[in-house]
C-alpha cells in the first residue's frame, strides 16, 4: 500500500520530523521523545498531529494510564512510515550524488506545497457538484469522514480534480467555530456549512488573544482552532468536553500534489 503523495512529499521535505517517530519507537514517551528530538512538547504534539492528518490512519497512538501514566508507541502505519524513511536516509547520498546541479533541489523544494494554515486533511475527491460558476467538492478523509468544499469551476479545472484524486482541504485555524453539541435534530440544517463533531483534547490559553484549542476527530485525525475564552467559558468548552466545529465550505482550500 502506498503513502499518500503528501504525506511522501513530508517526509522528503521535513526529514526531522519523520525521525521523532524513531524517538517515540525507542522512548515509548511523547515527553522523552520530544526532549530526544530537540523539541517541546507542544512541538512534538504539532508535528505528529500534522503528519495523522496527513496519513490515512493515526501514525502515533497514545495510551492512557498504567504505570508510569501512559506513555505512546507508533501504530503499524507509523512502523511502516518509519521503515520508508529509513530506507530513504540510505538513498539520500545517492540522490545528492545524481542531481546535475547544486540549484537542482532548491528548484524542487520551490516547487512543492508550504502553507501557514494550521489545519492540513489528507483526503480524496468524492463527488463534485457543479452550481453556476462554482463546485461543490465533497471529500473523504479517513475512515469516511466527509467535508465539502466550495471552490470556482476554473479552480476544480486548474487542479485537474475528478473523482477519487488525492487533495490535502486547508483550513485556517481562525475560520473554526466551536459550539456544544447539538441534539441531533438539529445539526446538518445548513448546507454550506460543515459540522464535525470530536472531543477537546486540550485548551492552550494565552496572555492576550484567543485561545488554541486542540480537538480529537472521530477518525483520528485533529483539528486547531483559534476561540475566544470567554466564548469557551460560556458554551462551557473546556478539555475533555465533546464539541461540534463548524466551518463554511468557501473556507476550505484544496491543495494537490505536484
């Protein structure tokens, strides 16, 4: 089974972070693989929760309890991820010897996809809809969650999107409202809106401005939104608590690997 192009593009491009996987393999500890690696805690949390979301299936697995308060270990796609980038390490010599010019890998590394937002879903197109000048593009992410997104005909074109085509949905972590749970009755009541339900994992709190607040997918992957305290503290939001994110489907940007 492949990995997805994105995914592939990741490890080539951000070799470190791929290694703290190797880290965890060996501490059985985000805490002692972070300090390993050279990175806080919340970095190594970033790092993993970007590469979950990129993968079809969680990479890390964390366990909670026992002695020693639990601790992480890679899941079987994480060890299959880990073997690939071993064997690339041993090809990379190889690679540096075969390109015929030092600029060759900074052309390539221009070349490939970097973004601020917070937010990076591996998935697929499932249906596209046309509706005047613009599509409404319905993709599967893991485990057969799905999210719409709402981009111009021209773009679906240029992407050269069709049915079953990889694409990463970019969402800016700003663009995420968080509200309780609603009864089921009435959820789903708007289509240009997206509404996932998951479970905060943690609330990061800051001296001014909002708060980061990190939610658990039902599929596994995660999500970082930007929320007002006073906010969270009114729909009474706060670790541990399920949620429901909402975000429009003009706010998802698609991404395809080159």
């Amino acid at each position: 089974m492949s990995l997805p192009p994105l995914l592939t593009q990741h490890i080539v491009r951000r070799p470190q972070r791929i290694a703290l996987l190797q880290h965890i393999a060996e501490q059985g500890s985000i805490t002692r693989a972070a300090k390993s690696a050279g990175l806080s805690y919340k970095a190594a949390w970033d790092a993993i929760d970007e590469l979950n979301n990129l993968a079809d299936q969680p990479l890390v697995e964390r366990s909670v309890g026992g002695k020693g308060g639990g601790g992480a270990k890679l899941s079987q796609e994480g060890q299959r991820v880990l073997r690939l980038y071993q064997r690339l390490q041993a090809l990379q010599a190889q690679l540096l010897e075969a390109s015929e010019d030092a600029g060759d890998l900074g052309l390539l590394s221009r070349l490939m996809l970097r973004t601020s937002a917070r937010n990076q879903l591996h998935g697929k197109v499932l249906n596209i809809e046309p509706s005047g000048h613009n599509d409404r593009v319905y993709l599967e992410l893991a485990r057969g969650l799905v999210i719409q997104a709402q981009i111009t005909h021209d773009s679906t074109v240029r992407l050269e999107l069709g049915i079953g085509t990889a694409v990463v949905a970019l969402i800016k972590a700003g663009w995420l409202e968080l509200h309780p749970v609603d009864p089921p009755e009435k959820t789903g009541n708007n289509p240009g809106e997206n509404a996932l339900r998951g479970v905060i994992e943690y609330v990061a709190a800051a001296e001014n401005g909002p708060s980061e607040v990190r939610i658990g997918l039902p599929n596994g992957q995660t999500l970082c939104a930007l929320a007002d305290p006073l906010q969270l503290r009114e729909r009474n939001l706060d670790t541990g608590s399920p949620v429901q994110v909402e975000f429009s489907a003009t706010n998802v940007l698609l991404g395809t690997p080159l």
